[in-house]
C-alpha cells in the first residue's frame, strides 16, 4: 500500500456546497480517501508527505476531443478555412504517416497536455495502438477511438470499420483501466449513412459509445442537407447514432430543435473554442446547450487547428466568448467555466464516478498550481484567478491513479528530449516524403 499526505493546502474540490477547502488531502494507492480541513489520523508509518502551502489542488483536466499525432502539424497551415485548411493541407500530409509518425506526434501531444495540467484525454485518429501505447507509458488517460473516413470502396470501408472494432475491443480497459475506446465514424459527411449504421451497430454489439464530429461548420450542414434531406442531428438520430451513448465534437451550428433533441437523447458535447475560432467555423450555442442541460465539456482539437493543448486556455475563453456573443456578462460564470474541464468532461466521457472532482472515493487524477506568483494576488478568488489569470504553465505536480507522471514541472515516465527530436525528425520526413 503506498500513501500520500498532501499538507496545509488549498482543495478546489469542484463540489458546489464548498468548492474550496483549505487543508488536507489524503491518497491511498490510487484513490482520494481523506479530505478536510483538520489534520488527517491513522495514516500509514511509511507516508509520503508533500507541502502544500504554496500550490491549489484541484482535479486534472479532460480534454473530450483532439488528434494527439497532428500535433506533427502544428504551424504547418494556418489562416485558412475549414476545407482547404484540411483537403488541401491536412489530408495530404497526414496521407505520408507511418507508425512512427503517429507515435512521435502522440507523444509530443502527451507532453504538452501532461505538463499543462490534462489528466485525461479522447482522441480521435487511425494507428491508434501507436497513440494508445504512449499513453500507456506516459500514464495519462485515455478515452481512444479510431476515427474513420468512409470516402473509399467497400472493400477498404469494411477493412477500416474491421480495424477500428479490433481497437476499441482490444484496448478497451487496458493500462489498469486508464485506458477505454469508442467507435467513431469521422463525420456525417465523410460517411455514408449505410456506413454509420455499421458503425452503431458495432457499438452496440461490443457495448461502447459513439463519438463524432458534427456541425462543426455551415458548410457542412447544408451539404447534409442537400445530399439526405435533413441537417446532421436529425440525420444521425435516424440512423440510430444517439441509441448508444454519445460524444459530438463541436455543435456549432444547432438550431433550437437541434439542442432539444441532443439534451433529449442524452448526447454530450464537446466545446472546442479556440480552434473553431480559429477557423472561422462560429461560436457554438453553449449557453443554449447548458440551459436545455447538455452535458458540454472543453476540447482542443488538435494542436494543428489550435495550435497549443493547454486546456486552461479553453476555459478562458469559454467563459469570455459566450459573454461578448450574448452582451451577457454572467453567461458562463467561472465557476462554471472551470467545470466544463472537470466535472462536465468526466460526464461527457462516462467517468464521473471515478474523475472530475476531488472527493473521497474517486480516483487520485489531480494537479498542482503554483499560485505563488503575482497574477495570483492578491488572494482574493481562487477560481477567478485560475480562469481569468491561469494558464497551463502555472501547473507544477500532476498525479493520475495516485502515481505523480509531472514533478516541478517535468514528465517523470517519459523523455522529453528524445520525444522532442523525434518529433522534428518525423515532420521533416512529411515535408520530403
């Protein structure tokens, strides 16, 4: 049994009665087992104390939507739209990956999201097992799905759905469990609906939710209207995509019967902010959503369209993008904002029995901030600070499964300096391939 003694800090524990606590945390193997004010009693003779009093604790962050390997991409293509940005730029490169490609990419994504406070991730991409093994080493969770493209011959669509089962199944509760996959066909439009069908029914078959994109652009919605007759909820529900639990990236463009729908069925969003801003694909209708009580959590998309992982960002501009769009300057509170990262994305991915909170039971997936520095005064408001002021490079420790993977500020189970080279090498071999 190993255990750990957090002293004299300050819990941002996500829960609304007492949303911070200053005092003590416990962690048992790989679970919360004390939190409180007062001094903690009967611990183990060979506990690990760490001081507290100069950091905030609070619980890791999800991100529910990204590419880990196009992280290879980041600065390759800026400034252009959606369809040019991927058919011309995106699809052509990431057409040359090998393995070691997707692995490298992978591992410079798991860097930055570790480093900047990201306990768990989902990602969406093919060579999924190259993206699943540095996961594992790395220690972080991850919520995996090989995401595939139905633009091809049958021959090649039933090879692709063949390997995206052998995936999810084959990984699905793997690395002591930080590990689960879904199924996910890539979009209603790069799949034909025949196509979705046996995508659903997989889900169904092998008991695992769906995640795709959807709505991510006008564009999109009105070629799905021109080639099924409907926009992309409708068509999704009618081809049985939210009969299995469900995660949609982006929901951008929704309409008020959209938004009834997805909060009737149950189906999660995943906000992605800034890289929609960044390619001009709108602002998604994020106070609507959370006032029809969907479940809407923060993703960054890939570092690609973004270009960094640090969910912090997101949160900022969650909580000040939906004010300036609604002249409404209570519309996504911090609070909320911060929940959307924790509490929110552990929903979206079926976890928040286990994640997203600091509470005795749930599983050790925590960070520590170093709030000793000036845009962290005057010690007025702890979650006003990390939302309006915060930023992933405050994180200084981070914990997942109780095992500390980020020590002063350093991966602990991974080469940063070989994963680095890497990575360079690996994008200058896609520029002369």
């Amino acid at each position: 049994m190993s255990q750990i003694w957090i002293e004299n800090g300050l819990f941002i524990t996500m829960d609304d009665a007492s949303p911070s606590i200053a005092g003590h945390m416990v962690v048992t193997n790989d679970r919360i087992t004390y939190l409180g004010a007062e001094a903690p009693e009967q611990l183990e003779s060979g506990v690990q104390k760490v001081d507290g009093s100069k950091l905030a604790f609070m619980p890791g962050l999800i991100n529910t939507h990204g590419h880990a390997a196009m992280s290879l991409l980041r600065g390759y293509s800026d400034d252009q739209n959606l369809q040019v940005w991927l058919e011309q730029k995106m699809w052509p490169m990431e057409g040359k990956y090998m393995d070691r490609d997707t692995r490298a990419g992978s591992a410079l994504a798991i860097v930055e999201m570790l480093r900047s406070g990201t306990t768990a991730f989902v990602d969406m991409y093919d060579r999924m097992d190259q993206v699943a093994e540095m996961a594992e080493q790395g220690g972080i969770r991850g919520i995996l799905t090989r995401g595939v493209i139905g633009l091809c011959p049958e021959d090649v669509q039933k090879a692709k759905l063949e390997e995206a089962i052998a995936f999810a199944r084959d990984w699905n509760g793997k690395a002591d469990g930080r590990i689960t996959t879904m199924i996910s066909p890539h979009a209603p439009y790069t799949c034909p609906p025949a196509y979705i069908e046996k995508f659903v029914q997989a889900a169904h078959d092998y008991n695992l939710p769906l995640h795709t994109h959807m709505s991510e652009t006008l564009a999109e919605v009105e070629q799905n209207v021109r080639d099924y007759g409907l926009r992309p909820v409708e068509h999704l529900d009618r081809l049985g995509f939210f009969s299995r639990p469900s995660l949609v990236a982006h929901a951008v463009h929704l309409n008020d019967m959209e938004i009834e729908l997805l909060a009737e069925k149950g189906v999660a969003v995943s906000h992605n902010p800034v890289s929609n801003l960044k390619l001009a694909s709108g602002i998604a209708r994020v106070t609507d959503l959370l006032r029809a009580g969907v479940t809407v959590s923060l993703g960054t998309d890939s570092a690609a369209s973004n270009n960094n992982l640090d969910l912090f960002e997101e949160i900022r501009f969650a909580a000040l993008l939906h004010k300036g769009a609604s002249g409404d300057p209570t519309a996504v509170p911090a609070m909320e904002a911060l929940k959307l990262a924790t509490v929110n994305g552990a929903k979206a991915v079926w976890q928040q029995d286990r994640i997203g909170a600091l509470r005795e039971g749930l599983k050790a997936d925590f960070i520590a901030i170093d709030i000793e520095q000036p845009h962290f005064y005057p010690k007025t408001d702890i979650v006003s600070h990390l939302v309006y002021s915060g930023s992933g490079r405050d994180v200084k420790h981070v914990w997942i499964d109780g095992r500390q993977v980020v020590r002063n500020g350093a991966c602990t189970m991974l080469d940063e300096e070989k994963i680095r080279y890497e990575a360079q090498a690996s994008f200058e071999r896609l520029l002369q391939a």
